[in-house]
C-alpha cells in the first residue's frame, strides 16, 4: 500500500485547498456530503496532469510526489521509458483494452469527457460510468481482495474523511492509463498489475466536485505522482440520464493488424 505518510500528507494537502462554506453541503442522513447526480469531468485539465512529474516532497520511508516539474515528464524507469517509444508503432494499438471492448479502467474512466452518475445507497458509493462500466465502493472498513485476484476496475474500497471521500484502488490487471496512443504517442502512459491509486472527491463549489488523484506503480515510475481537476455536476442531465453505449470492438485491429488511423 501506499505509506501512510504518503497518504497523510496527500491529504493534508487535500483539506488545505479552499473550499466553499461547510454549511452548504447538502448531506445525506448519515451526516455525510450528498455528492450523488450526474457530471461530466474536465477531461482536458486531467489529461495535461498526465504528462507531470513529481519534482520534490519525499515523505519519511515513502515515495515522492509530482508537482508540475520543469520538464513537464513523469518519473519513467528506464524500461518503462523504452517501451512507451515501442508503441509508437501503428501495429502496437492493440495492446489498447478499449480497442477490443474492455472496459477504461482507473482513473480513465473518471476523466474521459463521457458523463457519469454517482449513486449512494447505504454503505456504498457507487459509480455509473456511460461509456459501459460500473464500480461499487464499499465504506464498511473492509480490506482488499485477495493479491490474486486481477481485475480491469481494480478493487475500490473508501471511507469518508471529514468532508472528502476517499477510494483506494488495488488489485489491476496490467493496462493503459489512457488512449493518446492514437493522437499522440509521446503522451501514451500505462499501468502495471502494482498499480495503486486514492482518489479523493470532495465539494469544491455548490456545482464543482474536486478530483484528487494519486497513483503508485513501482513497476513504472520511480515516484509516486498526483494530479487534481474538476468535476462539474449537470443536474440537467437527470431526467435523460445515462444514455446506452454499445461497443463493436470499431475494428481497429482484427487479428492483432491495426489499419487505418
């Protein structure tokens, strides 16, 4: 897991932010934030926090963290580094999941401009992703699945801190972090089965949710990194709701053969 220093100061960080009064939270009836509704995220603001990197901010016995450094890179092994130009190739566009009807994953299917909606039965926060995925948050205190189980989502478990919710994600399948493979190879970024993220949502304003993000993958990068955008509510969009995605693969790669752009 990520080093509770790590995560101490991560969130420290977090509740220094500024935040509209506390009084206008709508709450549900466990005296929780009532963050339920459907929204649409700032996609372009999280995806140029991709391309940071941790610059200083080593926790005692932990990782570092990423502050938008000067040369704008994250903290890449070497390895990691090589393979990322391997797949520049047009023939490697299948090792993209959604190239074949998988689901976006964490933290993708968060930041991707498709709409989602945020559920809060009892015990639970639940997410309903558009773009043909779901996860299930359990707040009960619970631990992670075993190490053997992989899974696309990942395994999320949260808790409410103060006022933010926090959900720690284990338990991936090796992945990307997102599909600029197709538009620009030099920003294509991936993810190891070690991957570990906490995502931190709280009221930023009466229609704007902060998205915090952490991501750890030893595997990949030598530090931790950390990135923040919004997430604005569209109320407007309730009496439509999520509309249905259908996913034909698009046939990009047949056989493992990419044609066409």
């Amino acid at each position: 897991m990520i080093s509770r220093a790590l995560a101490a100061a991560l969130l420290l960080a977090a509740s220094t932010a500024p935040a509209f009064a506390q009084a206008a939270l709508k709450r549900m009836p466990d005296g929780t934030p009532d963050i339920s509704g459907v929204y649409q995220s700032d996609g372009g603001g999280a995806n140029q926090g991709l391309e940071k990197r941790a610059a200083t901010a080593l926790t005692p016995g932990g990782r570092g963290v990423v502050v938008d450094p000067p040369d704008g890179l994250l903290p890449m092994q070497p390895w990691a580094r090589a393979e990322n130009e391997a797949r520049r190739a047009p023939e490697r566009g299948y090792d993209d999941p959604t190239a074949h009807c998988f689901v976006a994953g964490v933290p993708r299917s968060t930041y991707v401009p498709s709409p989602f909606q945020i559920l809060q039965p009892p015990g639970y926060v639940v997410l309903l992703y558009e773009r043909m995925s779901w996860r299930q948050v359990p707040l009960d205190g619970r631990k992670h699945l075993d190490d053997s189980t992989r899974l696309w989502q990942g395994d999320s478990v949260g808790h409410w801190a103060g006022d933010t919710l926090v959900i720690e994600t284990t338990n991936f399948k090796r992945w990307g972090l997102d599909d600029y493979f197709y538009t620009d190879p030099n920003q294509y970024r991936m993810h190891s089965d070690a991957l570990k993220t906490i995502e931190r949502i709280r009221w930023k304003d009466q229609k704007t949710l902060s998205y915090n993000l952490t991501i750890d993958d030893p595997k990949i990068f030598t530090d931790a990194w950390a990135q923040e955008f919004s997430i604005t509510a569209k109320p407007e969009w309730d009496a439509a709701g999520l509309y249905e995605y259908v996913c034909e693969e698009n046939n990009r790669c047949p056989g493992g053969k990419c044609q066409g752009k």
